[in-house]
C-alpha cells in the first residue's frame, strides 16, 4: 500500500470515517462500515473525499461475498509481475496478483488465507472509487501482513481500480474460477515437484491451477482397488502436498487427480518415481 496515503488513514480516522468512502449509502451493493464489523446497505457506490484514505477496518468475511480495505502492495505499475509470494510459486510473468488477509480479526487466523489453501484462487475484486464501482480480477498468490488488510493488490489490478492514486479503498471481493481470465496465467496448468526433492522426501504443487486446489488424491494405475487416496497438506512448506514415501520409488504408473474449488477436476499418469524428481514439472489434462 501507498505508506503515505495509509498513515493519512490511520491519522485521521474521525475525518475518515466522516467523509471517507465509507460514509455513503447505496442501493446496489454493500459496503464496509468504519467499524468492520457488519455489513451495510450502500446506495450510491460513488466515494465522495477521501476515497484512497478510507479509515481502516476489519475485513468481513461470507461464503459469497466479502468486505472491507482493497490497498496496494505499493503503487500501481502495471508491469511488476508476481515472484510467487507465499505461495511459493516462483517468479511468475502475472501482473493481476493480490495477497488475501490472514486474520479476520487480530489473531485469530480465521482469514481466507487458511494456511495457504487459498493460494491460486481467482478473485473478482471491486473498489468504490470517486467515479464509482470498478472491478477487477486477481490471483492469490501471497498472504498480507497488514492487520486490517481485506485483500492487497498488485500493480496491474491496482491501477484498473484505482488509476494512479494508490491506497486504502473500500470494497469487497469474491472466489472466483480463474478459467476465462487469460491475465491470472502465465502457463497451463501443471503438477511442479519442489527443488529438494528426492527418492525419500517429495512435496509437490500445482501451478496455474483453475482455482485453489482442495485436495491432491493418488491411485496405483493397475491396482484392481480403485479407491483414490488423498496426499496429505505438507507441514514444511505452504501450499504443497506432501509425496507418501511408498511412492517415490515406485516404477508403476500412478494416476493422480487434481480437485478444485470450482468444483473441476485434471489429472495426469506417471511412474511414481516421476514425483521425487525435483524442479520437474508435469502438465494436467
């Protein structure tokens, strides 16, 4: 976020919360109150003031919809491209990236990050500006370490949203698929084995995934048993799965299927050895 603009916000919060963008009413969507603790019927969607200083507030956080502080990793270039954040996924060639909240209230890491399992997940993101609603759509690819972050955006987003007047916006953000939206790839989507890996310890991800991936499942290709079996979420690293030890020197061919949040699934066949050979990467179908 523009640290100028957000200590603006955090000086002046009775101003804020007066004139600030969080002191419309509207008809057609919902905003954050100044308190950030329920939603609140908006009329107008148009941000009167100090629209880029609204006074910050816990996120909301639903099922469907959520509210509360849109900001800015730190100004609105459109050419920075995500290096993978806390996500882990390395230097990327996408510019519509955003880190999502750990905390809904201090602390408490109920926020949607949810340890990382929120990492690849699309986000269609909307901001009340001066000239109304705007929108657009990331990538989670990192978490925030701001205590009253909603969702913070990179230069590309943050620029659609908010031109070149970079800070504290209130808005509200929803899960999305990524399918559709070339700009939230930088490739097909693919299972990467972690630089580490080996014959005897393996974590693996998924890269440009269709949405945040819910569960990595494996099954022996020729086995009369066709029950699939899930990896288990990897302790060492966020947002990785962790490779059963039984597999990585298995010369038979396992299936592996990839499930997503928006309910799709990909999958792909291999010899198991194939998951202990590091920096490899494998492409879904």
């Amino acid at each position: 976020m523009n640290q100028g603009l957000g200590l603006l916000a955090c000086l002046l919060p009775l101003w804020g919360a007066l004139v600030g963008c969080g002191s419309d009413k509207s008809a057609d969507s919902t905003a954050i109150d100044t308190t950030g603790t329920t939603p609140r019927s908006d009329t107008s969607g148009t941000c009167t003031a100090i629209c880029d200083a609204t006074t910050p507030s816990y996120p909301v956080i639903t099922d469907s919809t959520s509210y509360g502080d849109v900001t800015t990793y730190g100004g609105t270039d459109t050419t920075v491209t995500s290096s993978g954040g806390a996500c882990n996924y390395g230097v990327t060639a996408i510019r519509h990236y955003a880190a999502i909240q750990v905390n809904e209230l201090p602390g408490d890491l109920k926020g949607q990050w949810n340890g990382g399992k929120a990492c690849g997940q699309g986000v269609r993101v909307r901001a009340r500006t001066d000239s109304g609603w705007k929108e657009t759509y990331v990538r989670i690819m990192d978490k925030c370490p701001d205590g009253y972050c909603g969702i913070d955006l990179g230069g590309a987003p943050a620029h659609a949203l908010m031109g070149t007047q970079a800070g504290r916006y209130s808005g509200q953000w929803s899960f999305v698929s990524c399918r559709g939206h070339a700009e939230l790839f930088d490739g097909d989507p693919h299972l990467w084995i972690k630089d580490g890996s080996n014959p005897s310890w393996a974590l693996v991800q998924v890269r440009d995934p269709w949405s945040a991936v819910t569960s990595l499942r494996y099954r022996l290709a020729k086995s009369a048993d066709t029950t699939w079996l899930d990896m288990p979420w990897a302790v060492e690293a966020e947002n990785f799965f962790r490779v059963p030890d039984s597999l990585l020197k298995m010369t038979d061919s396992v299936d592996i299927l990839v499930s997503y949040s928006d309910t799709t699934t990909q999958a792909l066949r291999l010899p198991g050895s194939g998951l202990s050979l590091e920096k490899t990467s494998y492409a879904l179908r």
